[in-house]
C-alpha cells in the first residue's frame, strides 16, 4: 500500500514522498492532472479592430495560452473577456475583464501587444473548458517524478572515499566506514560514485520510493487539482465497471 508524506511546498509547486509504488502508477496520476483534468481557456476570439503590430492569429495565440482561474465547482458555462485599448501603452492580461468574478486571469502582468500612438485594440474571448489532451493551454499543472536510489556497498570496500570526491553534488558521506547518499532528491543516479571505485564493489540500487512534484500552472490550486483527481477517478472506474458489466 503506498505511503505519501509532504516534503517540502515552492511557491507555485509541492514535493511529496512516496513509498512502496511503482512508475506505472504514478505515470497513470501524472497524465490524470496533465491531460484529463478540466480547465478553463480562451479558445474563440472576436476581434473588432486590431492596428497593433501583431496579426490576430499572434494575439489570439497569446491570449489563449494566459491561465484562467477555474473553480473547483463550476457549471461549465461560456465566459465571455472583453478588450478594449487605445495606445500609447502595452497591452497585458488584466486589459481581460470578464463577465464572472470566480473566472478570471490569474497573472495580470503577462504582455499581450504593445500600442502605439491612436492605435486601438478591441476583442472579445471566450474561455470554455477543456482538457490537456486536446491542447497545452488547458493543462494545470506539470508533474514530474524521481525514483529514489541508494548505494549497495559490495563485498571489498576499503573506505577508500573515491566514491565521495567523484559525486558531483557532494552528495555522498561515509557512515560506519561505509558510504551512504545524504540526500536522496539530490542524487542523479549519474553512477559517477560507481564508476570511480577502484575495487568495482558499488552497485546503484533501485527502490520503491519515489519524489512527487506538482507544479501548478496557475487555474487552480494543488490542492483543488488533487481534489479533481480523486474526483475523476472514481468517475472513471465507476464507467469502466459499468461497461465491463
């Protein structure tokens, strides 16, 4: 039964061990976040008038990959951005009024266009929700994972520390004679320790313990996104047992 304990939270990001699993699990919870979570984005734009230097394709690409905050319950219903700017100025994402305070961008500094002199921009957006399998603008979050690895000293270790001065992150000390990882998300696995023992008595050993990170891009929280995956998932297997019936 796997085990999750908190590590350690960035400021957009959280790191997690877990214990006793495999990749084929956390891959399967990896792409639930990365691909099948839903998630606003503007994805139709009308534009009205656009004499900046940049075409409507460019701006409407732009515009579609700003992060939307999505709640974690909602309807699902259109929500319409409205633009309009006249220059001298640069155009960012707050310039995006919505129509649903719940709905909104997330970062207000991000550049769409700059204006010059008695140039105007005026658009309207349309943010639906959708999936990270059918486009990245909908993906909430990135996450990655480590598997942990540990040192197994071998018959014939004579403390000589090559071992020690050959790790490039200096991430390796010498406990009872023998050496040990200090750190275990700051091991690479590069075999650089391995490789420099001159008697060849250090293996690389795999465990079932594995660093978690997810970093959120910014529609929603970590902990909402953990919610919507518990959430989908037992949707999905709750489907997928009715059609086996």
């Amino acid at each position: 039964m796997p085990k999750i304990n908190f590590v350690e939270e960035y400021p957009k990001a959280q790191k997690f061990l877990v214990e006793n699993t495999d990749h084929v699990l956390l891959n399967a919870f990896r792409r639930i976040i990365g691909y099948n979570l839903s998630t606003y984005a503007i994805d139709e734009i009308s534009v009205t008038e656009n004499d900046s230097v940049a075409f409507d394709e460019f701006i409407a690409n732009r515009i579609g990959m700003i992060p939307i905050i999505t709640p974690k319950e909602n309807t699902g219903k259109k929500v319409t951005f409205s633009l309009e700017k006249e220059g001298p100025c640069t155009v960012y994402s707050k310039d995006l009024i919505s129509d649903d305070k719940e709905v909104e961008v997330k970062y207000d500094t991000i550049p769409i266009t700059k204006l010059a002199e008695n140039q105007k921009l005026y658009l309207e957006g349309y943010a639906n929700l959708g999936i990270g399998s059918t486009h990245t603008k909908f993906m909430p979050a990135i996450v990655g994972y480590q598997q942990i690895t540990n040192i197994n000293v071998l018959k014939g270790c004579q403390s000589c520390e090559a071992c020690l001065n050959a790790c490039p992150n200096k991430n390796i000390k010498m406990v009872s004679n023998k050496p040990k990882i200090i750190e275990a998300n700051k091991c690479t696995s590069c075999r650089a320790c391995v490789d420099a023992c001159p008697k060849d008595c250090l293996a690389m050993e795999d465990t079932n313990d594995y660093y978690l990170t997810i970093e959120t891009i910014g529609q929603s929280s970590i902990e909402d996104l953990l919610h919507m995956t518990q959430r989908y998932t037992k949707e999905y297997f709750s489907l997928l047992k009715k059609k086996l019936k």
